[in-house]
C-alpha cells in the first residue's frame, strides 16, 4: 500500500480512512445516507476514488467523496475497525491550486446541472448485463444494495423491451420512465402501435387508463381469433363490422321463437339471415351477439298491416318507419368503442382507488367530501346498506373481508380512508351501467334514470379528478357533460358504410357481410 504521493496533478494511491481527515469547509449538511448506498459499500467497498489533498505527516485532507468516506465508515462498528479500512483516492498538487478552489470542487462535483445519473433502463440494462455475464441475481442485489425482486424486475424489462421500444424512447427524448412504466411497455414491445399510444398517453397523464385499454385489447383480438374459425366451422356468418348489417337486422334477443320464447342461436341457424358480430358489451373477450338481417322477411313475427308489398322476395326494402328509428341510434361501432373505453376506464379508476385506500395518510378534501354526502345522502350513498355487490366491492377495494375489525385498530388517518372506500363503493356501483358515458336517446329510453346515474357519476369523477386521479376521455366527456368523442367514425367512412349496406344479397344481408364470411 501506499502511503504518500508524489506531486503529480493527480496521483493514484490506496489509502487508510484513519489518513484521511474530514474537510471542514464541506458545504454539504445533508450526507443522505440511504439503505441502499449503505448497503451497496458495505458490499463493494469504495469503487470510485475519493479525491484528497495532502497535509504532511502522512495525512491528508478530504476534497471530494464524503458520502463515500462516511458510508464506509457505517460498515465497520469499532473505531479500529473503521481507521484500518482501505479506499482509493486520487491526490491533488497543492501547488497547483488556487485560493477558494474546494468550494467550486463541490460544487461542481455535486451540482445536477452537471452530473447526470443512469436512467431506470440504462440502470436495468448494467443488471441484466451482470447476470448475462454470469453472476447470480442475489449477488447483484448484494452489490447494489437492491432487494431480489427489484433486480428480478429490471433483469426482465431489460430484457423485454427491444430495440423498436428503445428508438421510440429516444426519438420522443422520453427517459425519465421509472421500471414499472418499461415494464408495461416491455409487455407490448411486439406491437409498435400500441408503444406508440402508450407513450403519448403517458405525456397527456392518461397513462393508467391506455394500459388497461390495450390489455382489454389484446385479450378480445386473441379471443376473436379463436372464434373466427369456430364460426366458420359452424357455418355462421361473421360480420366483423356490425354497422354493415342492414338497417333490418335485428338481435336475437329481442325476437320471439316459434314457441312465443326469446329466439335463440341455435333455433336460427337455419335462418337465411343468420349473421354474428362482435358482442357490444361483452362480458368475455371474444363473446358475439346473434342478429337476423331481416325478421319480418323472414317470417319470425307477424308482418305489419301497413307493410308494403313486393313481388321481389330478395330484395325487400325498410320502411319508413324503422329507416327514421334507426337513423336516431348511434353507429353499434361507436358504442363499441365507447363501451370499451368505459370499462377500461373503470378498471384503471378502480386500480387507482385501491392504491389511494391502501395509503397510510389521507388527501386534505376526503373529510369534507365524506361529511358532506353524508349530510345530502345522494341516491348512490341512499342504496348502499345492505346491498351485496357494494360490499363486495368495499373488499375489493380494501382488501378486507371485515371493515370493522380493520376499524378498531385504524388511525385516524386510515379511519377516513375506509369510510372513503364506502364511499367509494356506492358511487362505483351506481356507475356499473355500462351506458352512463352515453347520451343519445336510445341509451335514455331503455336504462331508468339514465340521467341522474350519470349526475352522479359527474360528482363522483369531478371530486376523483380534484384529488389527483386522471380522467380518461370518456369520463372527462361525462365530467363536462358532453358526447363521447373518441373512437367515433368519422362522417366519410359512415357514409361509405350506409352505401354499402344497401346493396343487400339474397339473403337479406348486406354485400361487406358476405365477404367477411366468405
């Protein structure tokens, strides 16, 4: 070992922490001695020399590299133990420097303007390359002071998000992501597109939401996969857009079989306007709903008096009257699309709640609001005792089976989030109507109290919103009391559609319904 130094600019030597005193123009008051960089020197030791200047008598003074010197220090627990402890160091010139040179040292070597750590993937990729090369994952965790499970997590971001993810990072200068945000997009790193949308989600704070959304997505295209040929094999029709159904087609569901009872699928199939479309509100991915193009041509209810005659069978036009009813409903792709948005937006909502309950402190505002819809007892707080689904959600979002055992030994603090999750539940539940983020006439006349269902959601989503939570596009539209935009075709492609649907085959159903099942 070294002990001394010769006067170089800048000498490389080992030194004892017991030939080291601490500088006593330090700035820092703050060393910030975290878990983590304690628990990395202690496994590592120093690694990056510290910088000293020296004092004669085989001695020197700390320039730069407290932290370091102080952690390794927290290693050892007997002053001999600490004095003997060996760390590198790079020894400065007297000579060669000027009067309040150290303080421009730190601040330099400390400012942020200058130093710029490794962003959470850079930091993921120098771990995966540690077990690439062979070290054991608890090793890494030993020598970085990570626990096992955050090394696991960032050895497989690393290794899930490729090289399309990594461009699209750096040609939106977006690095600042933390792991679980790389995760997510490691997960959809095989669909460019949805990276893409998900980025930009995250820059507009709609990040939560996108990620439920593309899930549900993923999920449903998977399962219409595995339907498609299941169809097929049974020779049903699928008409993949259900706006290309005639304006004559109606649900099975709302059509009575030979026997007076609802029509059912498999009653129909012989029926010449047997079609499938993608179900719109599906309570599993992939699910269909069964329509007949035409039941009044095909005879599965009395024809109306005034309904006019034809001598060609095949080509049997809507009246006036369903053309008019059916012009005022909203395109059933639309109300996919909207549809699908809501549910994805009441997971990512529910998501965040759960997060918000499991807290230890309170938002400032959940005491007003829980006393005030206490006092007003709106018509979603009126329901909620006694009704089972609201309960059930309450363990859902507390993750407690039984809320007044959790209350007897609750702080204050917790106290108020569990009455919030009551709270919570009850508005919940009022906005399980999946057409609250509608507005048209048809959603109005087929839910009762459509409308104060969606009050009530405006209260709840206004309050969520001011607490921090982000609104989805769809719940900012039943926020500001406005149509649900997003996802809505645009006029072009409805006009394009409405030509096509009136070129009907001979079997009632339009000419797109027939490529789609050919």
């Amino acid at each position: 070992m070294s002990d001394t130094a010769t006067t170089t600019p800048m000498q490389r030597v080992t030194l004892r922490l017991g030939q080291i005193r601490v500088n006593e123009n330090n700035v820092r008051q703050d060393l910030s001695l975290d878990e983590k960089f304690l628990r990395s020197i202690a496994a590592n030791g120093v690694k990056v020399p510290v910088v000293v200047l020296p004092l004669g008598e085989d001695t020197y003074e700390l320039k730069m590299g407290h932290r370091r010197y102080f952690a390794s220090r927290a290693a050892k627990e007997t002053e001999e133990e600490q004095e003997a402890i060996e760390v590198p160091a790079y020894v400065l010139d007297p000579s060669l420097r000027e009067a309040g040179e150290d303080f421009i040292d730190q601040l330099i070597e400390n400012d942020d303007a200058y130093r710029r750590g490794l962003t959470e993937l850079e930091q993921a990729d120098a771990l995966f390359g540690a077990v690439g090369a062979g070290m054991k994952q608890a090793r890494v965790a030993e020598l970085t002071g990570r626990s096992r499970k955050d090394v696991s997590q960032a050895v497989k971001t690393a290794k899930t998000v490729g090289e399309r993810t990594r461009s699209a990072l750096a040609e939106t200068g977006t690095y600042d992501l933390d792991l679980e945000v790389l995760g997510v997009l490691g997960e959809f790193d095989d669909d460019g597109d949805a990276v893409d949308r998900l980025l930009e989600a995250h820059s507009k704070g709609r990040f939560e939401f996108q990620v439920q959304w593309e899930r549900d997505d993923r999920a449903e295209q998977q399962a219409r996969a595995k339907v498609r040929p299941q169809l097929q094999a049974a020779g049903v029709r699928l008409a993949e857009n259900s706006d290309t159904l005639p304006p004559t087609a109606e649900q099975l569901a709302e059509l009575d079989g030979p026997d007076g009872e609802p029509l059912t699928a498999e009653a129909h199939t012989g029926c010449p306007g047997h079609v499938a479309t993608w179900a719109e509100n599906p309570q599993e991915p992939g699910e269909v709903d069964y329509f007949c193009t035409d039941p009044d041509h095909f005879g599965h209810r009395p024809p109306q008096e005034d309904a006019p005659e034809t001598d060609d069978e095949a080509d049997v036009q809507p009246t006036e009257a369903v053309e008019e009813a059916k012009s005022s409903e909203p395109s059933r792709e639309y109300v996919k699309a909207g549809n699908k948005a809501y549910r994805a937006a009441e997971k990512a909502r529910q998501t965040w709640l759960k997060d918000l309950i499991g807290r230890k402190t309170a938002p400032k505002p959940l005491a007003a609001f829980i006393t005030e819809q206490l006092l007003t007892c709106p018509k979603p707080v009126a329901q909620w005792s006694g009704d089972v689904g609201r309960h059930n959600l309450i363990k859902e979002l507390t993750g407690y089976s039984t809320l007044t055992e959790r209350a007897k030994t609750a702080t204050p603090a917790k106290l108020t989030l569990l009455n919030f999750a009551v709270l919570a539940a009850t508005f919940e539940k009022r906005m399980n109507e999946v057409r609250t983020w509608r507005t048209d006439l048809t959603a109005r006349s087929a839910v009762y109290e459509l409308r104060e269902i969606r009050e009530d959601a405006r209260t709840w989503l206004t309050f969520l919103a001011e607490i921090g939570y982000p609104l989805s596009s769809v719940e900012q539209a039943i926020v500001d009391d406005e149509p649900y935009q997003e996802g809505e075709p645009d006029a072009d492609d409805t006009d394009a559609q409405a030509d096509e649907a009136t070129e009907d085959t001979p079997d009632g159903a339009s000419a797109e319904d027939s490529e789609d099942a050919s």
